[in-house]
C-alpha cells in the first residue's frame, strides 16, 4: 500500500494527537477548575444518574482536576495511562448524564466519542515522545 511507508511516524502520530486533545483539556477543565465550588456542585451532580448523590461539590472538583491535570499529563505524557483511565472515566460520566438527560445519541457523542479515545490510548500508550518513555 502507498501509505505503509507513514508508519515510521507513529511516535509523531501519537504526540500531535497527546499535544492537541491535551490543550483541549485545558480548555475544557480550566475553567471548571477556576470556576470554584458552585460550578463544581454542578459539574459533581451528573453523579445522580448513577445513583451517587453525595458529596457533588468533591466529585465536581475530581473531574475539573481530571480534565485539566489530565490534559498536562497527555501532553507531556507523565502518569499517561493513569491519567488516560480518569478521562475515559469521567466521560463515562459525561455520556450517562447526557443520556439521563435526555440529550440521546447525538448530545453525549461528544463525551462517549473522548472516552473511547482515552480508553484506546490508555492500551496503546504515550509513544516515544514522552517522560513515561
């Protein structure tokens, strides 16, 4: 096949993608991060539809770190599977709150289509490019 010869970049491949969805993640839980106890209450309860109603402002707090601490390790590709594994887990989160809200398919693929990632990446690894490496 033509493209077989692209295979040499694979350790490049996986850090444009660690780079990219990693700044994304900095965008996504920097300001939950920074938005303090309220947004983190708010964040905390798409717990209840998984029957956890407790302690939402801690949950909250726990996904706003997950994401933005999350998006640093992907980049430099430090605790990358840990980090991978509590992604993938609060998409898992995102995707049943959109879906008990009533968001169907098409409102929870975002998180659903980032949880698949984070789990596809955590069995693949960071690549050359990374402190973990």
């Amino acid at each position: 096949m033509k493209f077989r010869f692209l295979s040499r970049y694979r350790d490049e491949g996986l850090f444009m993608l660690r780079l990219g969805i990693g700044v994304m993640f900095l965008f996504h839980g920097g300001p939950k991060l920074l938005a303090g106890p309220d947004k983190w209450q708010q964040v905390g309860s798409a717990l209840q539809y998984l029957g956890v109603d407790y302690f939402p402002t801690f949950w909250g707090l726990l996904a706003a770190l997950s994401e933005f601490g999350g998006g640093l390790c992907l980049i430099v590709g430090f605790l990358f599977r840990p980090a991978c594994l509590l992604l993938a887990v609060t998409m898992g989160v995102a995707t049943t709150m959109h879906l008990g809200r009533g968001d169907g398919l098409m409102g929870a693929s975002h998180a659903l289509e980032n949880g698949i990632l984070f789990a596809s990446l955590m069995l693949i690894g960071p690549g050359r490019f990374s402190v973990d490496k």
